[in-house]
C-alpha cells in the first residue's frame, strides 16, 4: 500500500498501511480455501474456563473497571506460575501488571522505555507488532537476522554484538520464536543476557509460546539469567496457552520500577481490559500441569501431521521446535518468490499461508519463506495436505 492510498496516515506508521493477515484471510473467504495464515486456534480452550468466564460475568466480578494493573487474583496466579515453572519470584502487588493481551504489553513497553532515537534490536522475522511499536515510539529498530542453519533458524551471537552501539537501549526478545518456531538454548540465552549486562541494555522478552515447546527442547526465560531479573520485562499472554486469543489478557512480570513505567504507558493506551475474563484467566494458570502436557501433545501431533504433509508436497520444512507455527522453503518446488506464491496458493491449491518476507527489514533474506499455522483441528490438516500434495 502506497502512502498515496494512504493520505492521511503518518510518516512513522507510513510502512505499516494493512497488515498482511487481513489480505490472506479475505482471500481464504473469496476462494473457499483452509486458512493457515493467521494463527489462533479452531477449537476454544478448555470448557471449566469458560465456565469460569461466565461466573464472572454473572456474579458481578469485572463488569466495571478493574484495577489498573489487574484484578489481585489473576496477579497471584501470574506470580505464582512464575514461581512453579521457573522458580521465579515476583510480587503480585509491585511486580505484575496484567494488560490487554501480550501487544498491548509490547505496545507500552516500548512506549514506557524508549527515547525518540534509541536503537531497539529484534530478532528477524519477527512479529509484526515490533516494527510498527517501536515506530510509533520514535526508536529506530535494528534487526539481527536469524539464518537457516542445519534445519532451523540460528542467531548469531556475532553478529548480535556486533549490531549494539551507544544508542542501543533495548532488546526485543521472542523465545519460542514466532515465525520459525526456534527456541534459543540456554547457551544462547546465557550469551545474549552477558551481554545485556556488560553494554546495560534493557531487555523485553515476548515469551507467549512459554508452553510450546516440543522434541526435549526447554523453554527458559531470560530474566532467569544472573544479572536479567533487574533489566528485564518479560510478557505473558493466555491467548496462546489457553486457546482464548480473542479474550486478549496478557501481562508483564519485572521489577517495580520497570513494571511502574510500562504502567504509566498502559494506563493510556486501555487503561483496563477484559475484566471477567481475568478471573477466569487466574484459574486457568492454576490447573495442573496435566493440562498442560495435554495441550503440547496435542499441539505436537498437529505439527508432526502438518509437517509430513508439507514434506511429502515437495517443500522443505523447518520443524519447529516450539510455537505453533511451521517455517517451510518453496524453492524445493521451483519456486523462490514467498509473496506471489502466497497470492497464487488460495487458487492453486486451496490453502492460505504467510510469506515470511512481511516478517523482515531485509526482505530478500526471508523471500523463499513461507509460514503455515498448525493450531487446526487434524481434519483441517490432513485435508490441508491433500490439497497441498494434489497442487504439485
Ligand atoms: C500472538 C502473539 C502475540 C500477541 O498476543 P496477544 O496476547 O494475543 O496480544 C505476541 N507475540 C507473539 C510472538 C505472538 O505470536
């Protein structure tokens, strides 16, 4: 979209015109087609939550403006998981503050702790909500690319050293990595918090996946790290974990001083939101951990039917080791440009999928990539293969 057919939106917000989602979507209506673009899930989350939701809602609890930083029960039970997956600790009352889903937490950090200038490194591809944040914050958005190395996409340390100057303020960190479903050892974790520590650089870590985590792979958080927990925002959201994203309850664990900035932006962004569905939310952190074995068996066999159909279809697929999200590259199939592939998938094949390119600054570094969501019911998948097969 040209800025032309765009007149009145700002130079800042000039790049970010429609998102790439609502193009593939209205396309998946027009042409009949299975929609593996955008990722949120076809069956809702668990029913005794729902329950819970409607209990709020009848009882009287969150009809009205709930506090500002959350209701106490969904910050305990955010401390308290915290504490049980990760030993943890964070006070409900001055170390929690519950928000609008993780981008609105993304939003008001970036909002909260960049000056106008300041160089935010991420990590590309990454989610489409960073570029346009730090944007709207005035910061200038330096990504490190990550490469396909020996079937999944690696960082590279140097070159992440490398990318830190003066006027580096903030790390945006997303592990499991949404769209190459990369989850960064504890090596690589170790590294990248050495060297927030040795340059004094603020970290924000997108950790929504938290619960996704597949093949042994483990998922650590970066504020777990020496020297972390004090320059560290780290973001939650019970969209993916629960299978709820359209109930948008997020939060952000840190310090008090950090947690008291990111509040100063959230305050005027929603102020509060989604207030019975954070009574809800609290319940639903506190269900045994056989929930949430179950949830990521169940997401495993979704990712391991996808993947085999994609591979047996001719693309080469990047397993991803966390989220629910598959990597594949097109060239296998003689094709090398993700975006007209995309466009032309709905009519060839009857399946909606992602060029990843959307993801990067350097767009010919991610063009033979393409991202299909997995977080389907298994019909939906095994049909989405079959399509794929008799395409090509
Ligand atoms: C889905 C997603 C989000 C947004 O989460 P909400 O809680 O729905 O706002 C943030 N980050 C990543 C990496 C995601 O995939």
């Amino acid at each position: 979209m040209t800025s032309s057919e765009r007149p009145f939106l700002n130079r800042r917000l000039a790049e970010f015109g429609t998102t790439i989602f609502a193009e593939m979507s209205a396309l998946a209506v027009s042409t009949g087609s299975i929609n593996l673009g955008q990722g949120f899930p076809d069956t809702d989350g668990p029913q005794e939550i729902r329950e819970a939701a409607v209990r709020a809602l009848r009882d009287g609890r969150g009809n009205q403006y709930p506090p500002g930083p959350g209701v106490p029960e969904l910050r305990a039970a955010v401390s308290a998981h915290q504490e049980r997956r990760y030993a943890l600790s964070y006070d409900p009352d001055t170390e929690v503050l519950v928000t609008a889903g993780a981008t609105e937490a993304i939003a008001a950090a970036l909002l909260a702790l960049l000056e106008p200038g300041d160089e935010v490194i991420a990590f590309e591809p990454y989610y489409d909500s960073y570029a346009a944040c730090i944007a709207m914050a005035g910061g200038t958005r330096v990504p490190v690319t990550l490469r396909p190395h020996e079937g999944s996409f690696r960082l590279d340390l140097d070159e992440l050293r490398d990318a830190v100057t003066d006027r580096t303020r903030l790390l945006l960190v997303n592990t499991p990595h949404n769209p190459t479903g990369t989850v960064l050892t504890r090596e690589e974790l170790a590294e990248i918090a050495k060297l927030a520590v040795e340059r004094d650089l603020l970290v924000v870590t997108d950790e929504v996946y938290e619960h996704l985590v597949f093949d042994g792979a483990e998922h650590v958080p970066l504020a777990s790290f020496p020297g972390m927990r004090e320059r560290t925002v780290t973001i939650g959201s019970s969209g993916k974990t629960f299978s709820f994203t359209g109930w948008k309850v997020g939060w952000v664990t840190a310090p008090p001083a950090l947690v008291g900035a990111v509040r100063s932006a959230k305050q005027f962004l929603t102020y509060v939101a989604s207030g019975p569905f954070q009574y809800a939310v609290a319940e639903a952190l506190a269900l045994p951990d056989s929930y949430f074995e179950a949830f990521r068996a169940d997401m495993l066999a979704k990712r391991d039917v996808l993947a085999a159909g994609l591979a047996e279809a001719g693309f080469e697929v990047f397993r991803p080791q966390g989220t629910y999200f598959i990597t594949t590259d097109i060239r296998p199939l003689g094709e090398s440009d993700g975006f007209a592939f995309c466009r032309a998938l709905p009519e060839r094949a009857g399946v909606v999928a992602i060029p990843n390119a959307v993801f990067y600054d350097h767009r010919e570094a991610g063009a033979p990539f393409v991202r299909f969501a997995f977080c389907k019911q298994t019909q939906v998948l095994e049909e989405a293969a079959k399509r794929l097969k008799a395409a090509w």
